[in-house]
C-alpha cells in the first residue's frame, strides 16, 4: 500500500549513511488504461533509456492492464 511504501522510503532516508545517495522514483498509472496508448508509452520510456527489465515490467503491466469497477462486493468484467 502507499503509507507503508512511503514509511519505508522515509526509513531508509533516515538511516542513510554520510555519502550515500537515495533515489526515488514515483509513478502515477492510475489512467494509463484507458487514457494514453500504451505503443506511446512503451516509446517514451525507451527514449529515456529505460530498458531490460524495468521496460519489461511496464510491457507486461500494460499489455495485462484491465479496468474494472468495485461495488458492493461486486466486480464487473474488465
């Protein structure tokens, strides 16, 4: 969950030693479903050098993506 990624991420800050560096990177997919093409995406990220295994990972999460609504305990067909 959130909270518990944003605790730890503030732990590790926190016991960090003189020198070391941390870097966090926070993404936001919430509309990648159903508001941008995902072949755009997949590009974009290439341009920045993002490849191997963290490309993949966002292929994979896009390629599976499906929206689907939550209500009353019930979930329509995504």
């Amino acid at each position: 969950n959130t909270t518990q990624a944003l605790v730890s991420v503030v732990d590790r800050i926190s016991r960090a030693e003189q020198g070391e560096v941390t870097i966090g990177v926070l993404l936001d997919f919430q509309k990648t479903c159903d508001t941008v093409q995902h072949k755009i995406i997949l590009s974009k990220l290439l341009r920045y050098k993002i490849r191997g295994t963290p490309h993949c990972w966002f292929t994979n999460y896009l390629l599976g993506c499906q929206q689907r609504v939550i209500f009353n305990d019930c979930i329509s067909n995504g």
